[in-house]
C-alpha cells in the first residue's frame, strides 16, 4: 500500500512539472489555432537608459549573444513542434523585434505598439490591452499566431509574469484571456 501511495504522489507531482506542462503546450500549438504571448529572448539588464530612443537600437536594451541563440532555437523547435505560424506581431522595442526576426524570419513580423510596455497613463494602457485583447478575439487562422512583447505586458494582459524566452498560450473568455498552455524553453 505504501509503494502504492508513492507512486500516485510522484505521478500527481511529476504532472504539476514545467515538463509536462511544456508538453501540452506543444500539443496545442500542434493543432494549429492557438494564440501564444512569446517574451524576448534574453537581453541583459532591467528597464532602458534615460536616453531610451525607441528608433534607435544603441539606446535600448538589446539581446544577447545568448538571445541571438535563444531566439533562433525558439524559432527552430516551434517549426519542428507546431502547426506553421501564420503571423507574428512585436512590440517596436529592438529587442522584441530582433526575437521575432530570428525565430520567424522577416517576413511575418508587424510592429505593433500595443504590445509595446503598458503605459503609465491608464487610459492608453487599458487602450492598449483592448487592441490585443481585439487581435486575440478576433484571430480564425489555421496557423498559430505569436505576439512577442514583454513580461509586463502579459502579465497586463493574463496576470502572471513569464521569463524571458518561455511562450504562453492563451485563449479568449467571455472576461477576457486565460491561459490554457506554456511552453519553457529553457
């Protein structure tokens, strides 16, 4: 009985493991439909310098040489794992950019300034989670649709606060968005 007993603990702890919930999300994300929030690959430091300037990459937080690998893998396992994605938005900030860049391609990356940090000012900030919250609602693709932005801004938008480089799945409510997968890529 006791044997028994551990081995239903382990089987109740090993399912609650960043693992499995990674493998669920890429089952989703292998039926294609699915709406992920992608956080930018690593980019040392915290916040921006006072000379932040969001058309000029000097003045930003950039990726690493890390990122750089970070983003491309990302891009790689999501085109080996899933359904194709069919669009990707970014924040303008550089470092968001540079993630979709790497790990999608040129091609299907649009800048979009909603995804951008949630402004101080609350009015554009709920303005802002309205528009994805309307791109989110509104997406019918077969394909997967990938928003990279960052912390802030999911948790803005969902309420938690994933690491940089790890996908969060969301789908929409009647409230609003829930998660319904993650994937760590790390």
């Amino acid at each position: 009985m006791l044997r028994l007993t551990t081995i239903v603990v382990a089987i109740l702890l090993l399912a609650g493991t960043p693992a499995s919930a990674t493998e669920a999300g890429w089952a989703l994300l292998r039926n294609g439909g699915q709406v992920l929030f992608l956080v930018h690959a690593n980019a040392p430091g915290s916040g921006d310098p006072a000379n932040f300037d969001i058309e000029n990459c000097r003045t930003q937080r950039n990726l690493s040489d890390r990122g750089r690998q970070q983003a491309r893998r990302i891009g790689a396992l999501i085109s080996a794992r899933a359904e194709p994605v069919e669009q990707v938005y970014a924040s303008r900030y550089c470092r968001t950019l540079q993630t979709a860049r790497l790990a999608f391609g040129d091609g299907l990356v649009e800048e979009m300034d909603a995804l951008d940090p949630p402004p101080e000012d609350e009015q554009a900030a709920k303005s802002a989670r309205e528009e994805v919250m309307e791109l989110i609602r509104t997406y019918s693709g077969s394909g997967n649709l990938v928003l990279v932005t960052h912390p802030e801004s999911i948790e803005a938008l969902v309420g938690v606060t994933p690491r940089e480089g790890e996908a969060v799945i969301v789908a929409p409510t009647d409230e609003g968005i829930h998660i319904i997968g993650r994937i760590v890529f790390n």
